[in-house]
C-alpha cells in the first residue's frame, strides 16, 4: 500500500461522530492541496444543491472552495498500488451540506486527468467527474496547477501558482477553518435524485496559510456559480491521507 499510513484508524478523538460500522473500501493519499474559498449567496447554492440536503452556514454565510490537488495511494482495500492508476491530479468545486446531524461536502464537479478514476466514480459513486487536462509543476513549495476541462456542455479553467505562508495548525471547533476542512463525509444524488452518504476518517487537517495568483478560474461558473470580485481565503496542506467506506442510500 506504498507510504499509506497502517495507524490511521487509531486516532479518532478528533471526529464529531464515531468510525462508521463495517470496513472501509477504499484508501486515498491527497498531496499539495490549495483550498481557495469564496462566500457566496445562500439562495444562489439553495437552487443548486438538491433537495433533502440543507446548505451549511458558517454565521450565516453560505461557502465555496475550488480545491486543487493530487492523489497517490488510490486503491480498494488489501489491493497494492498499480502505476498509472493510482495516482492522478484533481480538482474538485464543492460547498457545504448537512443531513441528520453530520455536516458534509457537496461536489458540483470533479476533475481528474484519469479517465478509468472518472468512470468508477461516475457509476460507482455518482459523483460528477470529468476528463481534464492537468498539469502540476513543483519548484521548490511554489506550486503551478494548470486544468481545462474541453467538455462541450461544460468547459472549465482553472490556472494557478499557489504556495504555504505560514506555520502549520490544526484547526479548532467552532473556526471558520474547521468548518471548511473539517468534514467526514459526502453526499451526492443518483440519477434518480435518491440521496447517498459517503462516509470517510482521516487525521485532522494539517493546515497552512497560502498565497496564491490565479490567473484563470472559471470552474465555479461552470457549476451556475457567481464567485465574488475578492480575494479568496487560502489555505494550503502538503498531504491528508483518508480511507472510505461504501456508499450508502439516506
């Protein structure tokens, strides 16, 4: 399982709720992610987000993050990594969602440079990814993350040089930080728009502050989404490394 840690179900005093029963299916190691963040219109998410989930407030602010990253250790339980397959870059356009007491993320899209990784999660998970063009370039902790997305009812860009700027922290309850890194689990709609929780455990989140200049962004506008005119809040983190469990039907 590479450099995946074997511990990692050991540290759970972190969580808001407990492990989930049954194993997990799935390991998953996330490097280099930037979290860009911008407060947006409750009712604009309200008229995107299907209906059984509530949008997620933070003082009554409504969030979204575009979030680029790359993944390594991307295989099914007591499966060894396979080159080529198990690792690959994403970027993904999320907000926040709650159901029955367990706050969680909702993806408008996800993008990956992995056309296998894009059609098992289409028709396993029913998460909306899409092929894109990726490339990631690492001078030193400057990072350079350039993706286009050419499908012909969704085009989307995004171009940007990002790096950590400061000391890393952990997040504390009831932080705006927290909410926006801290969650457990996913939700998604099938094609029938029956509701399903993904749920999944890490350690907490190894956060940094970040500088970014993002040259070209137009993956939330793809999603129906007006970003504001400001500067986004940033946050950067080397490496999360996460299992998942099946998903199940709310």
């Amino acid at each position: 399982m590479g450099d995946f840690p074997s511990d990692i179900l050991e540290y759970t005093r972190h969580r808001p709720w407990p492990l989930p029963d049954g194993p997990w299916i799935m390991t998953q190691s996330w490097h280099d992610l930037l979290f860009a963040h911008w407060p947006v219109s409750e009712r604009e998410l309200r008229e995107l987000v299907p209906d059984g989930l509530d949008v997620d407030l933070f003082d009554n602010q409504a969030w979204v993050g575009v979030v680029p990253f790359r993944l390594t250790n991307v295989a099914p339980r007591l499966t060894p990594n396979i080159p080529f397959v198990s690792a690959f870059n994403e970027l993904n356009v999320r907000t926040y969602v709650t159901r029955g007491g367990k706050p969680g993320v909702y993806f408008f899209s996800l993008d990956a440079d992995s056309q296998l990784a894009v059609s098992v999660a289409r028709s396993m998970f029913h998460l909306p990814y899409y092929v894109a063009q990726i490339a990631l370039h690492a001078n030193g902790n400057h990072i350079r993350y350039a993706s286009l997305r050419t499908a012909d009812d969704a085009r989307a860009e995004l171009d940007v040089t990002y790096r950590p700027a400061g000391p890393m922290f952990e997040a504390l309850p009831g932080t705006l930080e927290y909410f926006l890194t801290e969650r457990y689990c996913l939700y998604t709609v099938d094609e029938e728009f029956k509701a399903y929780r993904l749920e999944i455990h890490h350690p907490p989140w190894p956060l940094q502050r970040a500088e970014a200049e993002i040259g070209v962004n137009t993956m939330a506008d793809a999603a129906g989404i007006r970003l504001p005119s400001m500067r986004p809040l940033l946050h950067f983190a080397s490496r999360q490394d996460m299992v998942a469990w099946a998903l199940a039907r709310i």
